[in-house]
C-alpha cells in the first residue's frame, strides 16, 4: 500500500527566469490555481494523504498557500463569495503536508534522498511539482495499481515523437503487455539514434526504499546534478523496475512554451472561459493572420517590437 507521495519543489526555475526570481515555479498559476496545487490534488485523488515537498530557498510561497490565512479568511467570511472561502479553507486541510528543506540544488535524485527519514522502509510515490498530468484516473493511482500488481519500482512514462527523445529521460526494455515495460535500459537525453525507445519519463514514480541505496551511489551527472535516471539505473542491478504508459496528458510547466499552452487548454475547457476565450483566439488569430500568425511574421507587431518603439 502506497500511503506517502514526496513532490520535489526546491529547483531554481532557471527556464522560467525572471518570474521565477523570487516566487517558485511549482507557483506559477494555471488560470487561478498554482500548479503545485493540482499535484496534491493528484496525490490525495490517488488515496495519499501524507505528502513531504522537498522546498528550498525561495520557496516559502508554496508553505504558506497550505497554510490557513486567518485576515484572508475574515475578510470573506460572510461576504457574497461564500464558495470561496469555503475553497481557502479547503486549501488548507487538503492533506497532512510535511516540508524539508534542501538547502544545496544538487539535482532531483538528491531532493528525493532528503524524504529517506520520512519514508523509511515503505515504497512511496513521487511527484514532479512543476508537472500536471490530467487524466479520467489519476496517473499516481494508475502507478499504485502496477505497483500493486508487481510489487516493484514504477516509472510512469508518455510517448513522445521520435525525433524529440533527446530532450527527456528515456527508458527500453522488454514488452510485459502494450503499455507495460520490463525496463533494462534508462538513457538521460539520448540521440534519435542511440534512443532505446520512444517513451519518456513523465515526473511520475512509484520508488521502493532501494533507491536510497542507489542514490548514495549516484555520482553528479549531466548539468552537473545528481540524477535521478542515473541513480534508477544503479538501481536496475539490485532489483527489476517496470515502466507503465501513463494514460493521460502531461504539462511539463517548467518550460514558457509548455506552461503557454497548458493555460490555453486549461481556459478552454473551463466553463466560464471557454466560449469568450475561443471567440478571443479565433479573432486574434484572424487579426493576424493565420499563416503569418504562424510564422512569427504578422502584420500586426511582436511585443518585442512594440516594445521597441
Ligand atoms: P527540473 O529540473 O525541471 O527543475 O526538476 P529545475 O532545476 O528547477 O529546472 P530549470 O532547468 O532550472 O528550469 C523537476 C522538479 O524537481 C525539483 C524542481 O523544483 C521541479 O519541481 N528539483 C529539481 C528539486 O527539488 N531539487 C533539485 O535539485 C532539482
């Protein structure tokens, strides 16, 4: 039984800089709500109840929106928006949330080694902060039920194009069934050539307590960071892991193009949004220009040039 998540959230956001100066990415809003939200919610709606964020520097934001705020919640008690402050209050009982601290970024297979105490020796589940997956079953649940199954460590991962592996973690191995793998092989940011496979890690893990062992093994790697796909492959000579075909879409927030079009579809699909927001893109796009809307050279200015003048 997986009964703790650990969610990662210390990481500088240097792909998002400036905004992430002095606010944590995992902060960052889809529409109203901070991403670092839709991951617990994932957690609790998978039957986690106790969930450790591995925090840093800068990071005091994510604590303090888990906390209740007292003058916040007087000012709209009793007031018109009673749903929302039944939703602050929500906000703040979610779950039972731990934090840690780790105070040098030394890279993800280092902030997962700070929840050891806290997990001891039960399997757990990790979440990336700075990533969404939306689905009908949520991906964590998903994971549980394979682990469940196989008793191993688990590797959520997605289908990308052939020709985009090198920009993630890649695992290969022998088919178990359609959407499960016997992993032998995890290659961080391979070539298309050198590629196992064309399935990618997505942020989401079921990890037995072995990977602690691991991770003291694991030596600084690309980017000058202990990672975590390096430490999985130490583990991979202790004990077999599986990687399962999430189903679902991942939003990878980390990146200004990504968290563009996570805000887009998310608005879309939101009741009060959709209808005033598509009408809104259809026109603008027209304004511009489909093709040249597309090309980056509309009639209409960039910002930078608007800016310029
Ligand atoms: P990323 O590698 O996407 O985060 O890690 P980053 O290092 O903040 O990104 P860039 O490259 O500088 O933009 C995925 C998750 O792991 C956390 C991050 O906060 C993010 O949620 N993380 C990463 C840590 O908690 N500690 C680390 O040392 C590195």
């Amino acid at each position: 039984m997986i009964r703790k998540a650990v969610i990662p959230a210390a990481g500088f956001g240097t792909r998002f800089l400036p905004a992430t100066k002095a606010q944590p990415k995992e902060m960052l809003p889809i529409i109203d709500t901070p991403t670092i939200q839709y991951v617990v919610q994932e957690a609790i709606d998978s039957g986690i109840d106790d969930i450790l964020i591995v925090s840093g520097k800068g990071k005091r934001a994510i604590e303090d929106h888990f906390d209740r705020n007292h003058e916040l919640e007087m000012e709209l008690e009793g007031k018109a928006d009673e749903a929302m402050y039944n939703e602050m209050l929500r906000i703040s009982d979610m779950a039972n949330i731990h934090y840690i601290r780790q105070k040098e970024l030394r890279g993800l297979a280092d902030a997962i080694y700070h929840a050891r105490l806290h997990t001891a020796d039960e399997p757990f589940a990790v979440l990336l902060g700075d990533t969404i997956v939306d689905s009908v079953i949520p991906v964590t649940q998903q994971l549980i039920d394979i682990h469940e199954q196989f008793g191993r460590t688990v590797i959520g991962v997605e289908i990308v194009p052939k020709d985009k592996v090198s920009r993630y973690g890649i695992v290969g191995g022998e088919q178990v069934s359609d959407s499960i793998l016997n992993v032998t092989e995890l290659v961080e940011k391979p070539s298309t050539e050198e590629s196992p496979s064309n399935l990618a890690i997505a942020g989401r893990y079921i990890l037995t307590p072995e990977i602690y062992k691991s991770i003291e093994q694991t030596e600084v790697g690309k980017n000058d960071e202990m990672q975590l796909t390096d430490a999985l492959r130490l583990l991979l000579r202790r004990e077999s892991i599986a990687s399962y075909t999430i189903e679902g879409k991942r939003y990878d927030i980390g990146n200004k193009l990504d968290y563009l079009k996570t805000t887009v579809e998310f608005a879309l699909r939101r009741k009060e949004f959709a209808e005033p927001f598509a009408r809104f893109l259809q026109e603008t796009l027209q304004a511009r220009g489909v093709d040249q809307a597309i090309t980056g050279k509309g009639t209409a200015q960039t910002i930078e040039e608007e800016h310029e003048r």
